[in-house]
C-alpha cells in the first residue's frame, strides 16, 4: 500500500469513529471518488480494523463504524496540527474571545497529554521552529478593549441561550443604562457587536448591535429564550463590510481600481458577496452589497487616490477630498 492510500485509509477510519459511522456517499463526497472506489475502500478498512462493523440504517444506507480506541494510538498529532491550535489560540485572545480562548486552551492541554513521550520532543522542536515562521507569538496592531467578566458573560449566554442583563453605554450617553438582551451572536472586527434583541421592544422588532467595549456589566439570568426564526450570525455578517451593520445603509457598492492598483486589488476578498469585472483600460470594478460606510472610509483611506466610489454616492461624498497619493497599496 502507498503512502497517499494509507493516509486516506487512516482518514476514513477516523471517519467511522463518529457516532453515525460513514457512508458510501459520504466516502464518495471526501474523496472525490465514484462508488467502486469507495467499495473498494471499506473492504481495506475491514482489512486494517477487523473492529470495523456495518449495518444498515433506517435510510436503508450502509454505515460503517469503530470504536474509536480502535485507532486512538495512530492519532498522534502533528507539529503542523499543534502549531495550528496555539495559533487558534493566539487568535481568539486577540479578537477578545478570552473565554473561547480558555476552552481551547484546556483541549490543547488534553490533547498534548495524550502524545507518547517519545514523539513529545521532536514535536516541540518542529511546532517552536513553525510557530516562529508564522509570527503569530507576538502579532502586534490595535484590538478592542476587553473585559474578562463581561466576555464570560456573553460566552455562557449565547450558549443557551440565556438571557444576559447589561450595562451599556450609547456614545451619546453621559451615563450607562441598564438593559435585558437576547444575544444572538458575536460580530468581529475592528470592534466587537454583540447582536441581540431588547427585549423591551416589541416583537418583531429588528436586532440590535451592542459595542462590547460599551457594556460595563453583564448577568446571565437563569431565564432562557426562543432566536429569532431564520437567523443566521455568517448570513448577518455578510450585510457589513466590516462589524457595523445597518440596513438603512444597506445597497450596492462599487468601487473602481486604477489600472496599476487593478493587479494588487485582484488579491484582495473586499467582501463576501464581492463580483469583480475588467474594464478595457486595465482598471478593475469591484461590486458588492454592504452597510458600514465609515468601515469603508477607513479601508478605502489606505487605497489612497488608486481606488474610486461609484455607488453609493454618500460614501463617495465622505471620501471626496480625503485621497492621498501614497508611495505603497495596502
């Protein structure tokens, strides 16, 4: 057997330690590959783990499962896998997720238990030496202020759901005041949204989007609550060019690039639902639908006077005048 095979053939009985066990189709969708081959496939995995059991499920599909300290010795991981999990780590303290952070932490902690002393070594060695490449140790650039007591309150109230009592502050408020919100979710960026409902509107009413830096308390109440129907936090996101959303300012952006900035902002993902097209002059379009024009200023400064505002002709009025010739692109 090749090397290639004996990884897909260890991936695949990773695949069949879950509870539902794996699928023909669901061999077929990993792999990329047609029904034989996944036939195929299961027989080398009955090969390799005599363990391996099937059956047929109430769907009349064929699911293969085993246990899965069948396989828990081979599943020692990699530098690259280790190196990836203390990045994770790195990356959530520095969006202010502290508790995310914690738990991650506490699984790294349980999985490096696991590794066999022999391996732990060379291990260290090769994650230290990929962690220094990567640079992640020590990223600098500003983040939002955080709060560890208000974190850990958002974190367990999303997980609820619960519903979570604040003290927050408009910008425009001398004083904060209290409130009781529904949290949906977590929007991150330059700063952080929780979006939630206040529950002293009526129903119906469209959600809000709370600064985290702005709550200066937060209780979790023992009270749970129903999310709104057909909500989406990756789908909500998307109406944003950053963390700030709004639907008064919601519509089509288009943006276009000069000739010799077109090449570099090619490489750039502007926005999710972003389509780019080509003008005969070398420039670039870029178009998308988003709120959040202060966000857009902010990104658009660093552009200097390579990028124009097409639509909407408010953020091409908040622009205007405010283009630098800058000697690099962002």
């Amino acid at each position: 057997m090749s090397f290639a095979k004996a990884q897909e053939l260890l991936k695949l009985a990773m695949m069949a330690t879950r509870r539902g066990g794996v699928s023909l189709e669901e061999i077929i969708e990993e792999f990329g590959c047609v029904h034989r081959s996944a036939q195929r496939m299961t027989v080398a995995l009955e090969a390799a783990f005599p363990q391996t059991q099937s059956d047929d499920g109430d769907d009349r599909k064929r699911r293969w499962r085993i246990p899965a300290r069948a396989i828990a010795p081979l599943l020692t991981p990699s530098a690259e896998e280790l190196a990836a999990l203390s990045t994770a780590i790195t990356e959530l303290e520095t969006a202010g997720m502290k508790p995310e952070a914690g738990t991650v932490r506490e699984l790294e902690r349980k999985i490096r238990a696991l590794i066999p002393p022999e391996a732990g070594t060379r291990l260290a060695v090769d994650e230290e030496a990929l962690l220094e490449a990567l640079g992640h140790a020590a990223r600098p650039g500003p983040r939002p202020a955080v709060s560890s007591e208000v974190d850990a309150a958002i974190s367990e109230a999303l997980k609820g759901p619960f519903l979570l009592r604040i003290s927050y502050r408009k910008r425009k408020q001398d004083k904060p005041t209290e409130r009781v919100i529904a949290p949906h979710g977590l929007l991150l960026g330059v700063r952080r949204y929780l979006v939630a409902r206040d529950t002293a509107k009526k129903p119906g009413a469209p959600l809000q989007h709370y600064r985290v830096e702005e709550i200066y308390s937060a209780e979790v109440l023992d009270e749970s609550f129903d999310l709104d129907p057909g909500f989406n936090i990756r789908t909500h996101a998307e109406k944003g060019f950053g963390s700030y959303e709004s639907a008064a300012e919601h519509g089509d952006v288009v943006w276009r690039f000069s000739p010799d900035a077109a090449p570099h902002a090619r490489r750039f993902v502007f926005h999710p639902t972003q389509t780019i097209e080509e003008e005969p002059d070398g420039s670039l379009l870029v178009r998308f639908k988003a709120s959040g024009l202060l966000e857009m200023c902010w990104h658009l400064y660093s552009w200097g006077n390579s990028v124009e505002v097409l639509q909407p002709a408010r953020l091409r009025e908040m622009v205007n005048g405010h283009q630098r010739r800058f000697d690099a692109l962002p």
